[in-house]
C-alpha cells in the first residue's frame, strides 16, 4: 500500500469515529469533515434523459474563480483525501464545468467525474487518462441501442457511450493508469431485462465495475414516488417477479467475481425498493446521517447536505467551510436529517451508507 493510500484511509478512519461520536453527543468538537462532496458546476447538457430535467435550466454557474476557492478551501481546511464527485449536465462540455473538472483532479488527488461519454473520442480518452482521474464514470443505462437511444433522447446515445468507455478501457491499460473506468446504470421500467447481459459486457470490454441506482422521482421536477410509480419508468407489480429475478442473477454474478459494485445488502434493498408496495417502505432501523458524510454543491454555489433540504450556505459567501459545516443553522438541519422521513425510501447513490470497511474498501479500490 502506498503512502497516499495511508493517508486517505487514515483520514477516513478518524473521520468515521468522529462521526460516531458526534451521533451520541452532538458536541461541536466532533463535527467530521464530509467524506465526499458532490460537485454539480453546471447544468448544460447534450443528452436529453428522459428521468432528469436539468438540460432544460437555463441558469448559468457561478464564475470559475469562485470555485476555484473552493477547491482551495478544501486542499486547505480540510483534505486532499475527501472524495470528489463532478457531474452535471455534462462536465466534459466546453466552458465553466470543464475548468472546474480540470483545476480539481489537479488540486484533488480523488477527484471522479460522471459523464455520459458522448464527447469522448481516442483523442480525449488520452487526455482524460493522463489526468490521473481517481474515477471516470460512465452512465449507460441498458444493453442495447433501442433501449439506451430512448432513455437518453439520442439516437448515437448507445454507440457513443460504449465507444468512450472502450476508448477510456484502452487508454488506460495502454497509460498503466490506476484510473477506473466505471459504468453506472439506473434501474427501471425499461431496461431491468438487461442487466445481465450488460454486466457481461462490462467484465468482457475490461471496465473496473458497474454501480446499480434505482431510479427516483424525476431530477429536477416536482414529481413524487407515487406519481413516479405510474409511469413505464418504474417496475409495475406483474413485473416484480422478473426483477427479483434479476437481481438474484446479478448477485450471484458478484460471488463469481463479475465486477459488480453494490455490496449485496444493497442489492436486496433495491428488491424491496421496488418490490414493497406499501408505499415502498424498507424497514432500515436506522436514521439518515448524510449530513456527517456528504455536501452537495449545486450551480448556484448553494450548499446542502441533502438537497431533499435547504442549503445551509452558499460558496460565494466569506464564511469557512468549517463554519459554514458548524454553524446554527446546519445544526438545526442536522436535527431535521434524523428525523427525515423518506429515510426509509432512500436509495441514491449519494445516500446509500457504509461502515468503516466498505468506506475504506472503496477509497482502495479508486486510487
């Protein structure tokens, strides 16, 4: 193990016991630093998915030096070691988004992006690699071009994702990178038939693993779970059966050591997910603790712990990170997070929480 290595599971070990300690004293001192913040500069896009909205704001992100203190408060008051999301819209895009990808893998040794590959060629693969990305995430949700073409509103959707993830895999073993080259894939109505094959070609094309999500609410709509429930995106009940099917099948593709990221609790999370029809409730016995793992900063600058919640402070404010983490007012939502109610409806990737193994499993595994 390297020295960075260390050091990040280090970081995180500490941090894990702080945020034990803070559940049962709600003192101050022991407020942990978040273990991954999740970066959204901007919401331009050139998919036009049909379970996100985003590509149809029009707002422009906050200007690049802004987050360029940002990220320099981060490499300052808190850690190199904290782990980075970038997504949009679609960060690989020319302009403020790209900058912000840019200045943080720099900055950021564990710095990952989300992208929906359309961009990428031989030419940027190269690029994207020598940057020494911690991750590169590419959503593709299905195995075939009907499938993939209709969810993401393109008709070159499936051909140009699957082309940048064999461009990245190539690349990559081609540069001896660490970078991994990870699929991630929404679960719903009209691919879950899929899976199977999909995973497959993961493991045959070289990609380091898939990660599962449940599909949610549509982003950046009002709609809610049950108004989602009546849509051909969600898993109707004559289907259910089928899906518990598959993911029996993708489980026990992961014992034969198929590249498959869900740990298997999860996996039966999603069965009952989609499975419970008493408004799909899972019986976690537990309450939510996003707040002393995870920040989320949208294109405006505002910052949340959960987005489900008002922003507790906006980056282009004078305030610290540490202040902004501590203060009043994020107390307060601490308070409210606990007591959420969706808790047990829950399973974004973002919200789905691991012990201290998982957690520093998974910061091994990207770097």
């Amino acid at each position: 193990m390297n020295l960075t290595k260390i050091k990040a599971s280090l970081f995180h070990a500490i941090n894990y016991l702080k945020k034990t300690v803070f559940v049962y004293t709600k003192l101050k001192i022991f407020t942990p630093k978040p273990q991954s913040i999740y970066l959204a500069p901007g919401a331009k896009c050139n998919s036009r998915c049909i379970m996100c909205l985003s590509w149809l704001k029009k707002t422009k992100t906050i200007p690049f030096r802004k987050w360029k203190i940002f990220i320099d408060n981060i490499y300052e008051d808190w850690s190199r070691y904290l782990k980075i999301n970038i997504s949009g819209g679609e960060v690989l895009l020319p302009g403020p988004m790209k900058k912000v990808v840019d200045y943080s893998v720099e900055k950021l040794p564990y710095t990952g992006i989300t992208s929906n590959g359309f961009l990428i060629d031989k030419k940027m693969a190269q690029s994207l690699i020598s940057k020494k990305f911690s991750n590169i995430n590419i959503s593709i949700d299905g195995n075939t071009d009907k499938t993939v073409n209709l969810i993401r509103g393109r008709p070159y959707a499936f051909i140009k994702s699957r082309s940048a993830i064999s461009f990245l895999v190539k690349e990559k073993k081609k540069q001896n990178s660490l970078t991994k080259i990870i699929i991630k894939t929404i679960i719903m109505g009209l691919n879950f038939n899929e899976l199977p094959a999909l995973v497959r070609w993961v493991k045959s094309i070289g990609a380091d693993g898939i990660y599962f999500q449940p599909i949610v609410p549509i982003y950046d709509s009002q709609q809610t779970l049950s108004q989602l429930k009546k849509t051909s995106l969600w898993i109707q009940p004559q289907n259910q059966k089928k899906l518990i099917a598959v993911i029996n099948k993708l489980a026990k593709m992961k014992s034969l050591d198929y590249p498959i990221l869900n740990d298997y609790d999860n996996l039966e999370l999603i069965k009952k997910y989609f499975c419970n029809n008493t408004n799909n409730i899972i019986k976690l016995n537990r309450s939510c603790t996003i707040d002393l793992t995870t920040l989320f900063i949208g294109d405006n600058g505002n910052i949340y712990f959960c987005t489900a919640f008002p922003p507790i402070g906006n980056i282009k404010n004078k305030k610290s990170l540490n202040e902004i983490i501590t203060s009043d007012v994020a107390f307060q939502q601490r308070k409210k997070i606990r007591s959420c109610p969706m808790v047990n409806q829950c399973l974004s990737t973002c919200a789905v929480q691991k012990n201290l193994f998982q957690q520093i499993k998974l910061f091994l595994f990207l770097k």
